[in-house]
C-alpha cells in the first residue's frame, strides 16, 4: 500500500440534498486537495448536488436507483470490478448499512475496509438490518467512524468490536471566510446583529474587493433539516405558539423539505401562527438563510450529530437546541454558544427561546463563541483527522 492510500467512497448517492451526502462530497474534496488519490462511487446516480474538488472521481453505478433485492448481487460484482479497475486500498461506506454490499465486494481483495456511520448507536431507524450490519462492520472491518466520543463509548461498550472505533466529527462543508469575522467586528461597533447580505460571494470565493455588510435587526430564527418527525418541528412550533405571544414582531424559517410538510403545515395554521411561519423548501444553497438569521433553533428528538448546528455557529448564530442524542452536547458543551433543552419538552424549548430572542446581548455573546468553538470542525483540521486513519498500517 502507498504512502498515501488510493481511497474510494461508496455512498448511496451524491445526488441528493441531504447531510450525509454533503458530508462525504466535503470530505473526498479536502482529502483530494491534501493529494489523495480519491473515488466517490455511487450506487445510483451520475451527479453530485455538491461541488467537488477537480480531482475527486465521481462514478455511479446504476443511473438510477434500482431494488436492491433484484441488483443486489449485481451491485456486489460492480463495487468489486470498480475496486479492481482502480486499484483501491481503502474502501469507506458511507453508512454502516453498506456493509451488506461492501463485505462480499471486497472478499479475498488487499482493501482495507471501514464503515461510516451517521446514525447515533441507539437509533437503527426501524431496521434489523443496520444493527446486524453494525456487528459485522464491528468484528471483520479495519476500523468504524463515528462522530462524537459518545458514540464512540456506546459502540465499545455494546459490541466489544474487533475493529478501532475513531470518533471524526463532521467537517464545516463552507469556509469560514474573513468575512464573517468581518461581520462579526460590526457587531461590536454597533450592537446591531449584524449578518451578511444573501448576495454575498461564498466563503473562500470571494472578490478582492471588501464583502458587502448590513444590520439586520429583523427578528428572524431559522431552523434547518429534513420535515421528517426526527426533527421536532412540530415540538418546535408548537413552542412557537408561545415565543410569538411574547414576541410577535419575529418570524420562525424552517427551512427543508420531506414527509411531514403536510402535517406541519396543517399544526402551523391550528396553531394560528401561519402567519409567523415560513417553510421555504430545501435549497442547495443554505449560507444566505442563515447570514440572514438572529438565531438558531435545533428541536430534533434525536440526531446522529448535529451538522446544522456547526454550520450556524460558524456564521455566528446564537443556539437553542434540545439536548437530544447525540450530537448537541458534544457540540455545545463548554462552548458558551447556545442553550442545551431537554428534547421533547414544548414548554423548555419556548422558555429558552423567548430568553435568547428576548436578549440581544445575550445572543451577541452566544454567537461569539459558537463562531469561535466552530473553527476545530474546519475541513483541514478534520481531513487531517482523517489522514491519520486512512494511513494507519501503511508502509513508509
């Protein structure tokens, strides 16, 4: 094996705009610019709805996304060709479920194998499957990724697993430009909640001349995340129904979209808070909603990390998040950044709202330090994490 292994991640699909996907596109894309060698290999779908680094190679198996259980040794044969084709050292699945395919694929073959989990240990989403695949990845793979320490501790004391366990937290997937810090020095000199206007050019591509700023004293909280019922939002707009009573000047953004668009807007107008409640959809472009934003709002009941929430504390947003597993606490936790709730508590959740958007000098504080505590999930900084593991065992 080289000094620098040849690396490819499989992953369901880059086709999609959802966080896993995002993650793994940041990931190949930093590991390819420290000069890894680096395939993303895709079961379905030609197409990433992510920017890659030039020298990523992005192959799909299937164009579109087949059954499984009539593919499934056919896409088995096919990781396996592509292995072979390219030479791969190192095989990372981008979801422990992966292991189905991946283990038969790279049977007999000098690939060292590691599974990617982006579940917390104690949620297998209604699967047998995902915990039997977890034991497997545990006692025949080279080593499993997970995201917090927490995860890590669950993982070891449940299986006893033959493989390392690493804990890499997922990386920032936007630069965190000297724009916002920027941004963040107005704040000081006005006391306004300063943000970037949306137009802006994106961290690391922005022009020579001087970033455009504004203050944007408009009481806006953004939420972000699929509209599925693991999210919270209706815990979260049920605590809307009371922030709006204190403060009816603000207005809630839950920016995503899924399954429950239709239920949430049905509780949204029984509520009758329709009219301080905007659910724009899903966006490839996340950065203007919260440069736009006062304050940020994570409501989840459970979470494999907590993506958003490193993502507002990069542009400055105060927190308020449920303290759901896993993911906020590891994230939050002695980062002066936010306030911590107990998930599922309606009446906790509005009380530490109504605190936050009530106080504009506390919310400077907040955003503060999570802009600071937000610099060690830096992409380099976690390709660096990664580089160690990927090189473990290598010769030279």
């Amino acid at each position: 094996m080289s000094a620098r292994p040849v690396v490819c991640f499989l992953t369901g699909t880059l086709d999609a705009l959802a966080g896993a996907e995002r993650v793994t596109a940041v990931v190949a894309s930093a590991l390819a610019a420290r000069g890894y060698t680096v395939h993303v290999l895709a079961l379905w779908g030609e197409r990433s709805c992510f920017p890659l680094h030039p020298a990523v190679h992005l192959h799909a198996l299937h164009a579109l996304r087949p059954s499984f259980k009539r593919r499934y040794v056919a896409t088995v044969r096919g990781i396996r060709a592509y292995l072979k084709q390219h030479g791969i050292e190192v095989l990372v699945g981008v979801d422990t479920m992966l292991a189905w395919f991946t283990a038969p694929a790279a049977l007999g073959l000098p690939v060292r194998q590691i599974a990617w989990e982006h579940c917390n240990f104690d949620e297998d989403l209604g699967r047998r499957s995902r915990r039997v695949a977890r034991r497997l990845a545990a006692s025949r793979f080279d080593a499993v990724v997970v995201l917090t320490e927490r995860d890590r501790k669950r993982w070891q004391q449940a299986l006893r697993p033959r493989a390392p366990i690493v804990a890499i937290a997922n990386p920032l997937p936007f630069e965190m430009g000297t724009e916002i810090d920027a941004d963040i020095a107005t704040e000081m000199t006005t006391g306004g909640a300063t943000r970037m206007t949306p137009d802006a050019p994106a961290p690391g591509t922005a022009a020579s001349s001087p970033v455009s700023l504004t203050v944007h004293d408009a009481p806006l909280l953004l939420a972000v995340g699929r509209l599925i019922p693991a999210k919270g939002f209706d815990l979260l707009l049920r605590a809307w129904q009371q922030v709006v009573a204190r403060y009816p000047e603000w207005r809630l953004r839950i920016v995503g979209e899924g399954e429950s668009r239709a239920a949430l807007e049905a509780l949204r107008d029984t509520l009758g808070i329709g009219h301080r409640v905007d659910l724009p959809g899903t966006t490839p472009d996340i950065l203007p909603y919260y440069r736009t934003a006062s304050a940020f709002c994570l409501s989840s009941r459970y979470e494999g990390f907590g993506m958003v929430l490193i993502e507002a504390m990069a542009c400055g947003l105060p927190i308020v998040s449920t303290d759901c597993p896993t993911g906020p606490r590891a994230i939050l936790e002695g980062t002066g950044a936010g306030l911590l709730v107990p998930p599922d508590n309606v009446d906790a959740l509005a009380a530490a709202l109504i605190r936050v958007l009530g106080d504009a000098a506390l919310r400077t504080q907040l955003g503060r330090a999570g802009r600071q505590a937000a610099q060690r999930y830096h992409a380099t900084t976690i390709a660096a994490a990664w580089d160690t593991l990927l090189c473990m065992h290598c010769p030279g």
